[in-house]
C-alpha cells in the first residue's frame, strides 16, 4: 500500500534561507540625488513539500538578518497557500522596527518567494496563477546615468532603440546646468520615433521642475519622473497640474505601502510600483487594484524577473523598467532569465513559478551574508 502525497493545500514551509550578494556596478554611477558602485541583492530561498521558492529584493544585505531574526518564524510552519495570512503576520511584525525601507524589502522578498513556492505546488508559472489578463509586458531601456559622458549616454539608448525597445529613461538632476543639453543629446541618439523619458529623482523644486519641463517639451520628452521628491505629494500635484501638455508624472517607486500608494493618486498620471519594496506579489496587486480604481495606468519598477510575471496578472499596465543594474545582475545569476524581443517580455509558460533557478556557484564570489 503506497502513502498518500500531500494536497498542495497541506503544504507547509519548512526551510528559509536568506543571502546577500554584493556585486560592483560597470562604472560608477549617480542619478539626480545619489551615487553607487554596486548593488546588493538579497534572496530568500523557501522549500516545502520537495519544491523550491525563490524570492529577492535590492538593498542593503541587513535586510538578511531581519528576515532571518522576525519573519523567519512566522513563515516556518505555515501553509504555503495562505500568503495572505503570512503578509499580514510579517507586516504587523515590522510595527516596532519600521515599516519602510528595509522593513518593507524584507516582506518583499519573503512575498515573492511564497508566491513562486505556491505557483510551483499547483504547478503553474506565475503569470498564470494570478490570472493571465495579458501574455506579454512592453518595457522600456533604463539608464543613461548622470555619471556618463555624453558619448555613452548616446551609445547606451541609441543601442536599446535598435534592440527595438521603442521607449528609453536617463537620469537627470545632477547638473541641472547641463540637463537640457544631455536630453538634447539623448534625442538626437535616438531619432524622432523612439519614446524619450527622464528621471530626476526627486532632484528638483517644483518650480525647478516646472522651468525644465517646458524645455524638456520641445525635445518632446513624455515622461517626466520624480521631478520632485515622492514625498512632496503637493509638489507632484503642482507639477502635474502644469506640466506641459503630452508630459506625464509618475512616481511611486518608493511606496512602501498601500497607503504610500493612496496618497500618490491626484498627483500623478502614472503610478509605480515595485514589488521588491512594496510588499512583493501582494503589495503590488493591492497597488494595481488601487490604480484601476482610480482609473490609472500601473508601471512596473525594475527586478525584470520578478514583474515580468506579476504584471501580467494587473488590469491597467503601461510598462515595466528594463533597469541595467538589475538586467545584468539577474542574466548573470539566474538560469531562465528571458530576454526581450519587439520591446517586451514574454515570461515562460513552460516552467511553473517565477521560472527561474538561482546559480549559486557564480554568484558565491560576491557573498556578503
């Protein structure tokens, strides 16, 4: 008589592993307000019932230990089914260490692996267990940082548009001097055809912002990001009410929460989101369902793997960021990573989860936890 296999449903956590892998940038780089040479990636590897779950977030590597320390007990032991229950647990864990920032990553990346974990229970990809409303996700090209000459600001976008991405980001707000001459560059690089966004983030006044975006207008950007820091919900507001025609608002990237989302509506024309710091898969369908509420488009935030998936479960969806740091981290470490092909993504239907499995071997050398 042979034993019976245990339902999905039964299914219970029984190992969490959180990491961290620092790994140097190209070159050094700099947006509008901050400058880096590395980025670190934090995982969270999940097994239940003979399955793997991957999850991850981009941060600081502390993030490892408060995962290891507060949420790992919560999620040990738990169903693998009821996500909702586990986010509600680990949010309400933060209450007296802080919910934003790594707080939030450290949901995040916990989130994400429970939903790959249950995506490859029921065997399905991702895509597809959180409703399939679209098969593929437009993106477009981001980088073009403050720290690059002009020359390679040019060769960077110029080359995303014959890769056929249509639509392409810079930074800007370092130099606020040299800003109107660095769009002039980029769009010269890029023909008339493709679409030419920037992002300040958060490196302007309002009023500073106003100034450029009439500037910005003639080059006929369409995407003006942060111009004005998230926080400064009413310097959005005024700079979308006066933004010129044709230029869109957006901002969202640092919404660590529903109600971060919340106070974002009235001040945007696009909201976005990212699932490694706004709660993982749940976060940024809370963020979804707010937008289509509101009658908003939703634009995804970079880690490509991750969104690559969960994007195609939203309603209203403009894009998501083909962000170079995390482009090469994740080519570079994680077996089935998808490239792009006409401009968007398309995840794999053939492998169940999030589709991916983490090369531990390469990635060992930049180990930092």
């Amino acid at each position: 008589m042979t034993s019976a296999v245990a339902s999905p449903a039964e299914a219970t956590v029984t190992s969490l592993r959180a990491s961290a892998y620092t790994v140097p940038t190209e070159t050094r780089e700099s947006d509008g307000t901050f400058e880096w040479d590395s980025t670190t990636l934090v995982l969270v590897e999940l097994e239940a019932d003979g399955e793997h779950g991957l999850g991850w977030t981009y941060g600081a590597g502390a993030t490892a230990r408060l995962i290891d320390d507060l949420l790992a007990p919560l999620v040990l032991g738990h169903s693998v089914l009821e996500i909702g229950a586990a986010h509600a647990a680990m949010r309400a864990a933060l209450r007296n260490v802080g919910q934003p920032g790594v707080g939030a990553t450290a949901v995040s990346a916990v989130d994400v692996a429970l939903w790959d974990l249950k995506a490859k229970l029921v065997g399905l990809p991702l895509a597809l267990l959180l409703g399939g409303t679209r098969a593929s996700v437009p993106i477009y090209g981001s980088g073009g940082f403050c720290s690059y000459s002009d020359r390679r600001l040019a060769e960077q976008l110029a080359g995303w548009v014959t890769d056929g991405i249509p639509r392409v980001k810079m930074k800007i707000g370092r130099d606020h001097a040299r800003d109107g001459e660095r769009v002039r560059v980029a769009r010269e690089a890029i023909g008339d055809d493709a679409e030419l966004y920037v992002d300040a983030n958060g490196a302007y006044s309002p009023k500073q912002a106003l100034g450029l975006a009439a500037r910005l207008a003639e080059l006929d950007v369409t995407w003006f990001e942060e111009p004005v820091s998230s926080r400064n919900v009413e310097g959005l507001r005024l700079v979308r009410e006066s933004a010129p025609a044709g230029m869109e608002i957006a901002a969202g990237e640092y919404a660590w929460s529903p109600a971060d989302f919340r106070d974002l509506v009235g001040a945007v024309d696009c909201l976005q989101a990212d699932a490694t710091r706004c709660g993982g898969v749940t976060g940024l369908l809370a963020a979804a369902a707010l937008a289509e509420a509101n009658e908003l488009d939703l634009s995804g935030h970079t880690a490509p793997t991750i969104h690559t998936h969960a994007l195609c479960g939203i309603a209203r969806l403009r894009h998501l960021e083909w962000f170079q740091d995390h482009v090469l981290i994740e080519r570079r470490f994680f077996d089935g990573f998808v490239e792009p092909v006409d401009g968007a993504v398309r995840p794999d239907l053939s492998r169940a989860g999030l589709g991916v499995d983490f090369r531990r071997a390469d990635a060992a050398a930049f180990a930092v936890r």
